[in-house]
C-alpha cells in the first residue's frame, strides 16, 4: 500500500514523466505536416493515407502478435473506433488534402488550437477537470499561434483552412479518446488496435486506388511516406498517449503548441519554405502559456 506521504510524490514522477513522454511524441509529430507536404507531391493524397495506415497497421499487427497481447474487451471497441476514425482515417486523409491547397508551413500553424480542442474533448470524453486559470493560459496560447497565422495571410486558400481545421477537430478527439483508454489497455496497445481495426478497411481501399505506375515518384515522396507510416502513425502515438496518460489530456495536451515551431523550423530547413523572424517572439509566449498550463491544469 502507498502511504499518503508517498502518493504525492508518486503522482509527481508520473506527471513529470507524462510530460517527457508528450515531449517526445511532439518532436516525432513534427515531422509530419513537411513529410505528408512533400509525400503528397508524389502519392494522391486518398492512397497516401490509407497506405500509411496499411504500413502502419500491418506492422502494428505484428507487435500486437510478437508480445501476445489480448484482445480488448467489447466494451472497449467504440472508442478505438473512435481513434481510429480522428487519428488513423481522419486526420491524416483531410490534412493531406489540405496540403493540395496550402504549404506545410501554413497548414502548421493550424496545431495551434489543437491543444485547446484536445483539452475540451479531455474534458468531455476523459472526465477532467482543469483549474479556471488553466483555460486562460490554453487560450492564449491558441491565440498567439492563430494570430500569427492572421498575420501571415490565413486566407490564403479558404478550402485548405477548412480542410485543415475539420482535421484538428477530429484529431483532437482520437488524442483524447485514445489517452483515455490507454490508462486501462496501455499506449502503445491502444494505437495498435486502432491501426488493426482500420485494415478491413485500409487494405482494399488501397489497392483500389492503387497507381498504375510509380515511375514518377520520386525518393523524396518515398521518404515522406515512410515517416509519416513509421513514426507519424505509430511510433508517435507510443509516446504521446503514454504522456497524456500520465500526466492529463488537458495539461501535457499543451505541448501541442509547440509543435507548430518545430515543423516550422523543418519545413524552413529541409522544404527552404519561408518562416518569418516574428516566429521567435510568438514562440516565446506559446513557451510560458504551456507553463502556465502545466502549473494550473491540476
């Protein structure tokens, strides 16, 4: 039994570790917005999601058999079908075709209410409640990513925004519907069937759409759809929901505000797309909301 002295100091190690995990499933999610940009040049978007689900899924089904894992209960099944509609079909299918419309630069700054519509779908799926000042500093942290975006021209193609927050609306939901199950089936359980139910599906849909030719596929399309099967779709997700599990959906769901800086910096870096010096002071507010938000989200 944990004495009430020790428990305090239980939640904290488990807290701060959700936070590390987060971390890490933020700096992998980065990557995804360049990698779908330059993934979608290659593949039509249709057949780029449902082949990186495919991927994604089929290596997931091996780890599920590898480590022998049981099957989840019936009652389980709604919410990763859930999941797997925001984070597997969702998410990935209208974003990549966001990104027919937008850059990967534009379509970032969209993460930025991410966080607020995930901690919403924690408090209505996942039962949190987070402090009042918690809801200031999540907001403000919204408002400093989407008003960059304003500045930077938000306009720019009215079907790709719409596109793209359809997207974070649905994947808001799978992140909070999946950190909740993962309390019960674990992280990186609950990605793998998500991904696993998602094949009856994925797999006759792909090789339905599939090309005649990938004559013109270049290796840079390739590369984009293997990081975006690989660590996009799963290994991502291993990390991410083991954060939110340990340290609330509302609360490590925050890190998500930072994630538009990191995929800035990669689409700046490897796709030479433009990033305003405006993104330093904006990066340095979205830094102390995310902290304020870990301070009140308890």
């Amino acid at each position: 039994m944990i004495s009430s002295k020790a428990l305090p100091d239980k939640l904290a190690a488990n807290s701060n570790s959700g936070w590390i995990n987060g971390f890490i499933g933020i700096l992998i999610f980065s990557g995804s917005m360049p990698a779908t940009r330059v993934a979608v040049l290659g593949f039509n978007p249709l057949f780029l999601t449902v082949a990186r689900a495919t991927i994604a899924g089929l290596l997931a089904l091996c780890v599920l058999l590898i480590f022998k894992e049981k099957r989840p209960a019936r009652g389980h099944i709604f919410s990763l079908v859930i999941v797997a509609i925001g984070c597997v079909i969702g998410f990935p299918l209208l974003s990549a075709l966001a990104l027919q419309h937008i850059t990967s630069a534009h379509s970032i700054v969209f993460l930025g209410i991410l966080p607020l519509t995930t901690a919403i779908f924690g408090v209505l799926r996942g039962g949190e409640r987070p402090q009042p000042v918690f809801w200031i500093f999540s907001v403000l942290g919204s408002l400093f990513v989407v008003g960059f975006a304003v500045i930077q021209g938000l306009s720019a193609s009215p079907v790709g925004d719409i596109l793209m927050l359809l997207s974070i609306i649905l994947c808001g939901l799978g992140y909070a519907e999946g950190a909740k199950l993962s309390k019960i089936l674990g992280g990186w359980q609950v990605i793998c069937w998500a991904l696993v139910l998602s094949l009856p599906f994925v797999i006759p849909t792909m090789f339905f759409l599939l090309p005649k030719s990938f004559a013109g596929v270049d290796t840079a399309a390739w590369t984009g759809l293997a990081y975006v099967s690989l660590f996009s779709m799963l290994i991502g997700f291993v990390f991410w929901y083991r954060g939110l599990a340990q340290g609330g959906i509302a609360a490590v769901g925050q890190l998500q505000l930072l994630q538009p800086f990191f995929g800035l910096a990669l689409a700046a870096t490897l796709l030479h797309e433009k990033v305003s010096l405006g993104m330093v002071g904006v990066t340095i507010g979205v830094i102390l909301c995310v902290a304020g938000s870990k301070k009140f989200a308890r």
